[in-house]
C-alpha cells in the first residue's frame, strides 16, 4: 500500500511539473524585428531570403531562413527557420495576400514542443517586418 501511495505521489508530481513547464511554455510571447540580408535567391516558383534578428532594444538575438514556394497565381506556402540562443522555431503554412498569421510547427532546444502561431507585420519598404510569436 505504501509503495502505491509514493507512486501515486511521484506521478502526480510528476504530471504537475509537466503540465506547468508546458503551461508557462505556451503562455510565452516575443517580438522581434527582422532585417533582410542581401536579395535573395530564386526562379518563378520559389524564392528564399535569410533576415537577422533583432530583439526591440536593438541587441542581435538571432537569424532565419524564409522559403516561399507558389501554389497558385497570388498564393504561396511558406517555411521558416528562426534560430535563436538555445533554440530554433520552424513555422510553416499558406501565405495569400492579407495572411498576417502562420502557425508554429515545431522546435528544437528550449523550443522543444511548443506549438502556436507568429504574427507578421511587413513595414512599408519590404525587407523589414516584425514577427510576434504567441507560444
């Protein structure tokens, strides 16, 4: 009965530790301004660019990784890889004109796990926007 009752705790333990990691995982949200480097590279139906990160206190916090790829006339699929300290976040999903919102698709490193969705504002000249992730 004893050895019952300490597993019952270890468990439950357990399960709390769990779900508050996840819980304090996926109430965390950032935002960070990306600047593209260089033009890009592609042909007709895809194009990929690389952007560096920069956190809003103007401090380098990391890169990504952009591929669009055309599906139709005005709609494309886009993957992205943003590498931080510590971890990457891959996004990837439709894109039409007006898609402001891609769902989060994965993570590596401290991201491991994580689900949610970025935001994405494009500035008035186009290599710049900001990305606000929702984790």
């Amino acid at each position: 009965m004893r050895k019952l009752g300490l597993a019952l705790t270890t468990l439950a333990v357990s399960l709390a530790v769990l779900w508050g990691s996840a819980a304090a995982a996926q109430a965390r949200s950032f935002t960070v301004l990306a600047v593209q480097q260089g033009d890009g590279h592609g042909d007709r139906n895809s194009f990929v660019f690389h952007e560096r990160l920069f956190a809003k206190n103007g401090e380098h916090v990391g890169r990504n990784r952009v591929e669009f790829t055309r599906e139709g006339r005005r709609s494309f699929h886009v993957k992205a890889l943003f590498r931080f300290q510590g971890g990457k976040i891959r996004v990837a999903g439709p894109l039409s004109r007006g898609t402001t919102v891609l769902p989060i698709t994965g993570g590596k490193g401290r991201y491991h796990g994580i689900s949610g969705r970025l935001v994405v504002k494009e500035k008035e000249n186009f290599n710049r926007e900001t990305f606000h992730f929702s984790l």
